[in-house]
C-alpha cells in the first residue's frame, strides 16, 4: 500500500493522535499485531488474545520502528511506559483494524476472489494466484492470513496497482464468514469442497454448509460463484437455493472437467480441461480438483487456456502441503499443515496410487477438533491406512488410537501398528525399521507438529543402507 499520514486513521478511528511527531505529519505503511515481526512504519494494533495482550509489547512494537501503535482505552495503565510513542486510543483495537481495512477496500478498484472450502482453500489460492499472476497485477493473502486479524493486514500489504486479488476464508464458527466477507468485499467467491472439519465448533456437516454459504449470502449483485460439482453437499444446497454457478469437476461433466487424467513417473498429475493440457508439479487427485478450481476462478477474470498451463507448471506446493521430498534413499510426502477425515483420505489416496515397489509407512497423527464424531472418524482414518496397503502405521496423539484400533480391525498385523503419545518414541521406533526406497507419508493437524519428527529424522544417523 501506499504511504498514508496519520490524518486518515484519525478520521477513520475517530480519535485524536497522542503525542504527535514535532512536525506534525507521519506516514505508516502497512499493519501488524506482532512486535515480533513488525516492520520500520508500520501501525502495531495491541490486540488482546486468549494467550497474549499486545499492550505488553507496544514498547517493543516502537523498539522496532513502528509508526504508531493503537491502544484500548482500558489498557492505557498497562503501557504508561511506553508512552513516548505516538499513539491512537480507541474502544476497541480489533474494530478498530477492521474499520481501517473496511476503508481501504473502498478505496481499491482491484477485483477481489473469496476462497473457501473445507480443504485446498491455501493451495487453490496459490494456484489462482500464480494463473492471474502469469500476464496481470496479482497478489494473493500471505501464508495463513485468512481470519478477522490476518485479512486486515493481508489489505494492509496489498500493492494499489493490483488487478487481482485472491483471499483465502478461514472460519470454525457460525457467522464469521459473512464477517471475513464485509472485510475483503469480493465479486468472485469459490468454495472448494465441503467435509467434517471443524465438528467442534460447528456441530454438524449442515452447519458447515451453512457456515461456508455464508460468503454466497454477502456477495453483490452480480457476482460470479465457482463450486466443485463432484461436492454431493454443494450440489444439494446449490440445487436448493436454485444458485447459477460456474462448475469445476472430474466424475461429473460440468463447465470445467478434468479429463485424461494420468501420473508420470514421479507421481505427478497430468489432465486435460478445455482442450488444455494441464501438467501440476504436484501429486494426488486432490490437487486436480483444486488445479480445476484456480482455472474455473480465472476464467471469470479472462485468463486464457495457455495462462492456467503456465501458471499451474510454475505453481510449487508449501511446505507441509503434499510436498514430495527424498531425504538418503527415502521418499517423503510431507502433508502435516492440516488434517481433517477428507485431507487424510486424499493423502493416503495419493500414496495408494504413486507406483513405488518398495514399502509405505504412513505417521498419522490425531485430527483435531472434530468434537463428538471424533473417535468413530479416526476409527475410520486406520481402516483408510490398512485399505491403502499402508506396510507400517505409526500413530501419534490421544486421538490416534483409535487409528491404531481401526486399522487392526481392517487387517494390519498388529506388530505392523504402532501408537504413542511421544514425539521421540515415536521417532525412535520409525528409525529402527526404515531402509532405502522407503515412502514415508506424514499426515495431522497442524497443532500435532509432525514437522518436528521429520526434522528429527534428518537430523538422525540413517543413511542410505
């Protein structure tokens, strides 16, 4: 964003600047809500977190060249010592963000896309995002900026002269989409798949349809809708609304459908959509259905056939994002940033399907708050491993027992099972019996922190034997 002097937030948050620059006149450039990371003029927003209240760090969030910091007013006792830096006191600093991002949106002309779903919203964004970026201004919410705190500061970073822009729609309650909606305003929402994530919060796979239908219900008049029409619960609540859509699939013939599907040698996705041939550095047929996804979305933005095949062979997955890697003779698929029963069953599809003679380890760790379905889903997640021809399981967390139980009772020798809830365990036992060739998928919510084993194998002495 361009630079912006301190009169505007003051208008927008409608409150005086405490203790002004001598010269009066200051610019800020960007937000933040951490003084850990924020950059030399940026507006540090002191947010009060379940764990953290940012008031405790404004002295830090100056210490790093913040422009200004923006402070609650019941909070001014907690900082009196940090009160040489210019300051904005206001009610409430989280409305506050929103409000700032609220007009900032109204002063872009760029064309905004939603992306939502309950897997593949991170990797469909990328996809979108390296498609509209081939031949046209794009930007794209970074990493996993995607709730009421990381979508104002994702606007905050937004260069003016972008044409497109793609943001991702993260939510575990009921009403925060249409929230996350009023901030980014977009005229193209896309919703990925709809699955059991989020259980917890959200009850039930209705509610999650209802929840991701939100983003529909804020759109204006006019606005463009991109769904998967392979999704049997998208279908049934499009087909109820009576919703024109654009549609992405494989099974069902729909504006864009994946035929000619097939895997090369390294195990890689390759198909043809429109007459267009599509080569993905990228495994597993989930990463064609969010491939079609990212073309269907620019296809409303005019991105021509030869743009998705260009975009889509420069697209490089995350790390942690089904990312294919050899470490001395072994094969990892790394695919730990999230999980829930539908990304599991993907991960464990892609395994299946990869033409490698030697053995397949899967360490799965638990799936997190999938509330009261969730043993009964992790039950099924073992039965999914033994169905894959998964040689060894290795299974992490309270939850992943019933992993364990799930995957003996679908016929895995039990000496081929193991469970633990300790990291090293864990690893110790997973070092005694890999050798060379090995495929090795790693697969959980992110709160498991499966990165750690994985850095712990590298770190080991195996060697290529």
């Amino acid at each position: 964003m361009t630079n912006w002097d301190f009169n505007i937030l003051s208008g927008v948050l409608e409150t005086e600047l405490v203790n002004a620059p001598e010269n009066g006149i200051a610019n800020f450039r960007g937000f933040s809500i951490d003084s850990r990371t924020i950059k030399s003029g940026e507006v540090f927003f002191a947010i009060v977190g379940d764990n953290n209240d940012g008031h405790q760090y404004v002295s830090q969030a100056f210490e790093k060249g913040a422009s200004v910091a923006v402070i609650n007013k019941s909070q001014i006792d907690k900082i009196k010592s940090s009160m040489t830096g210019p300051l904005f006191i206001v009610e409430d600093t989280h409305v506050a963000l929103l409000e700032i991002a609220a007009y900032l949106r109204r002063h872009m002309e760029t064309s905004f896309a939603g992306v939502t779903g309950s897997n593949g919203k991170t990797t469909t964004k990328e996809m979108l995002y390296a498609i509209a970026d081939v031949n046209h201004k794009a930007f794209r919410s970074p990493g996993n900026l995607n709730n009421l705190y990381g979508l104002p500061i994702s606007l905050g970073m937004m260069p003016e002269d972008t044409e497109y822009a793609v943001f991702e729609l993260g939510i575990s309650t009921p009403g925060e989409m249409s929230r996350l909606a009023a901030v980014i305003k977009p005229e193209l929402a896309l919703i990925t798949n709809i699955g059991p994530a989020h259980l917890e919060t959200l009850g039930s796979i209705e509610n999650v349809v209802k929840a991701k239908f939100e983003l529909i219900d804020t759109l204006p008049v006019g606005a463009l809708v991109v769904l998967n029409a392979d999704d049997t619960n998208l279908m049934t609540e499009a087909k109820r609304r009576n919703l024109s859509f654009i549609g992405f699939g494989i099974d069902n013939p729909t504006d864009f459908t994946a035929t000619d599907l097939d895997v090369t040698e390294d195990g890689l996705r390759t198909f043809v959509v429109n007459g267009q041939q599509i080569t993905l550095n990228a495994i597993g047929r989930v990463n064609v259905y969010n491939a079609l996804a990212a073309i269907a979305a620019s296809s409303v933005w005019g991105c021509l056939p030869e743009e998705w095949s260009k975009g889509l062979n420069a697209f490089i997955p995350d790390d942690l994002r089904m990312k294919q890697e050899q470490f001395n003779g072994l094969q990892l698929l790394i695919d730990c940033y999230n999980a829930n029963p539908d990304s599991v069953s993907a991960s464990l599809e892609a395994v299946k399907e990869l033409n490698v003679s030697a053995r397949k380890i899967a360490v799965l760790g638990d799936m997190l708050e999938l509330g009261s379905s969730s043993d009964d889903l992790h039950r099924k997640a073992g039965q999914m491993a033994a169905d894959a021809g998964i040689d060894y399981l290795f299974c992490l967390g309270p939850q992943s027992r019933h992993i364990r139980d799930g995957a003996i009772s679908s016929g895995m020798n039990e000496g081929s099972v193991m469970h633990t809830e300790d990291k090293q365990d864990l690893l110790d036992s997973l070092l005694k019996i890999i050798e060379q060739g090995d495929l090795i998928l790693f697969k959980a919510s992110r709160g498991m922190e499966l990165e750690k084993i994985i850095h712990g194998l590298k770190a080991s002495a195996f060697k290529n034997n």
